[in-house]
C-alpha cells in the first residue's frame, strides 16, 4: 500500500485557507516529499506523519512557490534526530539552489545528496531509510522534462509489489528450507550456504504488477507525457485555472486548465485524476468541477492534506 497526502494544493502564494504545493508519500514507513513551498512543515504537524523517516525530497521546479520550504524542513528533520543521509532529486541547476538555500541550514546532522536532472532513480527499502542504488529498487523514480518557464521535471514513481514465495521453485531448485524466508523477504540478491550460491529467483513466483502514481506541474501539456504517465492509478496534475475560458493565460503562463489536465488523464487511461496547483485568484475550484469530469469523469478536486491510499490490485 502507498499513502498520499496532498499537502498543499495552491499555486503562486499561500492564502489563508491554501497551502502551497507540496505532497508526501509514504510506503513502508519510509517518506518521499514532492516539493517543499512555503508553509510545508504546518501541514505536515497538522497531519502527524512525522519529519524524521523523509528520506528524498523530489523538487519539480525552483519557483518559490514550490522550494522556498526547504530550509526549514531540513533544520527540522535535522531536529527531529535524523542521521541517515538525505536525497534531493531536481531539476537543471537544482545543486545551486539548494547550496544558496541551505546558507540559513548550514548545520544538520545528517548528509545531504543531491541529484540533477535524472532520468530514472532507483531505491531500495529498508527500516532506517530509501537508499539509492543503480538498478532494480524496490522503487523506480521516472523523470521527464516537461515545458515550464524554468528548468522543470514531471515524476513518475512506481512501487513494486512483492512476488510471492512459490513451493515448487524452491523444490525444485533444492534450495534448503533455512534459506526460505530470507531469500524471500532479505534484500541480499544471493546467498552462500554450505558451499552453494542461492538466489531469490530460485524461491520466488511471477511478476506482480505495481502501483503507479504521477505527477506533472508546472507544465503546458505535451504529447511526451501520454506514455509517461499513462495506465498511472493515481496522475496528480497541475489544474491552475479552472475556466476553460482562461486558455489564453495557460499558455502565456505555461500551466494548465482543468480541461487540458483531464484531457492527459483520458488519453493516457489513468485510474483517477487528481488536481492540484490552484491560482489564489479561484476561490472555489470545485465551481469548475466539470470541466475536468465531462473529459474524465474519475477526477477530485484537490484540497489540502487531503488523503490517499492506493492498494496492490
């Protein structure tokens, strides 16, 4: 299972009833922070998920509205007895802004890695953190470069599910029953025993699909981004004007309208649609509701700390 919480749903400024764009996922107790606008920390108190177990913060973009949050969230998981090193994912030119931010966040107790413009990541899942590792993590990191009015990635993340543990494999390969679980549930690939090399092929069934959640903002729509994000359970995207009638100001401001966003989601045959992003000059997004569902009826309307769980089928 994988938790979402939409922190902050709002573009621009915070207004008093919106937060800025920021979003936490959490599988296996371990946490993922997708960018850090200002006021990020208040809604993180205000659901209780805890600072310390965010092990990457993936920023999309370095416009203020969506990493002006940084430092003070790294002072607090800092705070909060964090040693394990720290992973910043980002865009072109993301290590200068970190290192100009952090002047005020010189001091942690911990190490901060930065990583720029990739195209894949991937993590492997422990109890005392999401260590990057080179291939076949437990959790696969995707990045595009999307059309923003700065360097800006969209983000895919796919969660693998565990493949159950088949008897007759492990039969058949004469593999001794003391191996059993921990080559099921270990995360060593092969194991040595009495003179004999053990893999978790040898005890592990078919392929188990995933979950697939995706985000794009700040971004026009762009055709690269059907497969990208396409057969996602969850795509989260930018919805920054609800009006089809304000088409004109999407495109001079690159983001998107309700319409366009829904119209990615239809043609990519995503699951459920949720937006975000929202200019402070829409009040009630939900006004514009149907714009986006006569596209693509599995839509929500995002709203802060809003919640999500999304289960293995």
């Amino acid at each position: 299972m994988v938790d979402l919480c939409l922190l902050g749903c709002g573009g621009g400024m915070p207004m008093p009833f919106r937060s800025l764009s920021a979003s936490l996922l959490n599988f296996k107790g371990r946490k993922i922070l997708i960018d850090c606008g200002e006021g990020t920390q208040v809604s993180m108190r205000m659901v209780g998920w805890g600072f310390k177990s965010i092990d990457v913060i993936c920023i999309t973009h370095c416009h203020g509205d969506h990493i002006i949050g940084l430092p003070g969230i790294l002072s607090t998981i800092g705070n909060s007895g964090r040693v394990e090193p720290l992973t910043i994912i980002g865009p072109e030119g993301i290590t200068e802004v970190v290192n100009g931010l952090r002047v005020i966040a010189k001091y942690l107790p911990y190490e901060v890695n930065i990583i720029e413009n990739p195209k894949e990541v991937n993590l492997s899942v422990n109890k005392e953190s999401l260590e990057v590792i080179n291939e076949n993590g437990q959790i696969k990191i995707s990045a595009l470069e999307v059309e923003h009015s700065s360097p800006c990635l969209g983000y895919s993340f796919y969660f693998k599910r565990d493949r159950k543990f088949s008897l007759e494999k492990a039969e058949e390969n004469n593999v001794p029953k003391v191996l059993w679980n921990k080559l099921q549930k270990g995360n060593e690939e092969v194991i040595t025993y009495e003179g004999r090399e053990y893999k978790k092929e040898m005890v592990l069934g078919d392929e188990r699909r995933g979950i697939k959640l995706s985000l794009i903002t700040d971004s026009r729509p762009q055709d690269q981004m059907i497969n990208f994000i396409k057969e996602s359970d969850l795509f989260i995207c930018e919805a920054t004007y609800g009006n089809n009638g304000d088409i004109e100001k999407a495109i001079k401001n690159k983001h998107m309208t309700f319409a366009e966003a829904a119209k990615l989601a239809s043609d990519s045959n995503c699951k459920e649609l949720l937006l975000t992003h929202f200019t402070p000059a829409m009040l009630e997004p939900k006004l514009y509701e149907d714009n986006a569902k006569n596209i693509f009826e599995n839509t929500i309307i995002g709203e802060d700390r809003l919640i999500k769980s999304l289960s293995f089928s």
